[in-house]
C-alpha cells in the first residue's frame, strides 16, 4: 500500500472522530448502546489514584482537561460517545465480520419500523452478540481508539491556540513527545497545568 493510500484509510478511521461535536447537554439524548462500558471511555475513581500511563486506564474527562465538570453533563457526554461509537461500528465495522445472509437479518431489523429506538438497538445488539463472539471487546477497543483520537484533537487545538504563547506551546509539543511515548497520563496532566 502506498502512502497516499496509507493516508486515505487513516483520514476515513478517523471521519467519525473529526465530525464529532461534544454535546450541547440536551434531556434527548439516545438510550446508551449496552455493549459499550462506561470504564472503557471514563474510570469512576479518581485519576490522581491512577498512575498507569496506558491510554486504557485514562479517565476521558481527565484527558479532555473536564475532569471537574457537572455530574449529569459528564453522564450525557459518554451516552453520546457510547451512541458515536456505535454507529461508526454499524457503518463501518459490522459488514466485514459478518456474511451477507447476516448482513440482510441486520438490515431487516436496521430497518424495522414501529418499534421503539432503544428496542430496535437492542435486538440489533443481541443478535451481533449471536454471530460475533467478541463483540464487546471490539466496541471496547473501539471506545479506547476514539478516546486516543479525542486526545489528539485536543493537542492539535491547544497547539493553534497557543501558537503565539512560546512558553505555553513548548508545554503542548512536550505534552504531545510524552503522548507519542505512551505516556498518557504525563501527558495530559501537562496539558491540565495550562489551565
């Protein structure tokens, strides 16, 4: 593969997350997907007790710098990263685990009518859960890419932002050396000192 093709492919992994606007805290919000854990995108114990750099063991909300943020805002935002990563899966992901007699049963329930959204999503999960066995793990994997991918973003934010602050941008670049190094607690607690 060349690397312009390189280049296509990482630019259409990573659509969902460049089109994705946090939410506008709104009481609408889609039921969460069940097969998405909350512990895979935020841990429930503080980050300060957490001293393993590992990008899976990072709170989101630490990450993101929002870590003191509204209860109730924070349980919104993962509901719509939990609905977010399910669709990607859906678009993106499901066809290429399963056959085309499955893909026709998926795109009957997909589009089955008079039934309840959240009802719909549910058969839609229990019958992938029947045909791939490792369903939860790939939308764990998944939640950990896009939270690496939430990251990123924030780097290459701070780093237009700060582009005339030489000091402040010197913090980001070392912010974004330690990320490269997997270090992603250092990391983001750099970025959280800006602040």
């Amino acid at each position: 593969m060349n690397d312009s093709q390189s280049q296509q492919n990482a630019s259409q992994d990573d659509s969902y997350v460049n089109n994705y606007q946090p939410p506008q805290v709104s009481a609408d919000l889609a039921s969460p997907v069940p097969v998405v854990a909350d512990s895979a995108v935020a841990d429930s114990s503080m980050q300060s007790k957490n001293d393993s750099q590992s990008l899976e063991e990072q709170n989101v909300f630490f990450l993101l710098g929002v870590d003191k943020g509204d209860p109730q805002e924070k349980e919104s935002f993962l509901d719509e990263l939990q609905q977010v990563i399910w669709e990607d899966f859906l678009e993106s992901d499901v066809k290429l685990l399963i056959t085309q007699e499955e893909a026709k049963q998926l795109d009957e329930l997909t589009q089955k009518t008079g039934v309840a959204e959240d009802e719909k999503q549910e058969s839609i999960v229990v019958f992938l859960e029947k045909i791939i066995p490792d369903l939860e793990e790939i939308m764990l994997e998944k939640a950990v890419e896009l939270k690496g991918d939430m990251f990123k973003e924030r780097i290459l934010g701070l780093k237009e932002f700060y582009a005339s602050d030489a000091d402040k941008l010197a913090a980001v670049n070392k912010a974004e050396e330690l990320m490269k190094q997997n270090l992603w607690l250092d990391s983001a607690t750099v970025l959280n000192q800006l602040q």
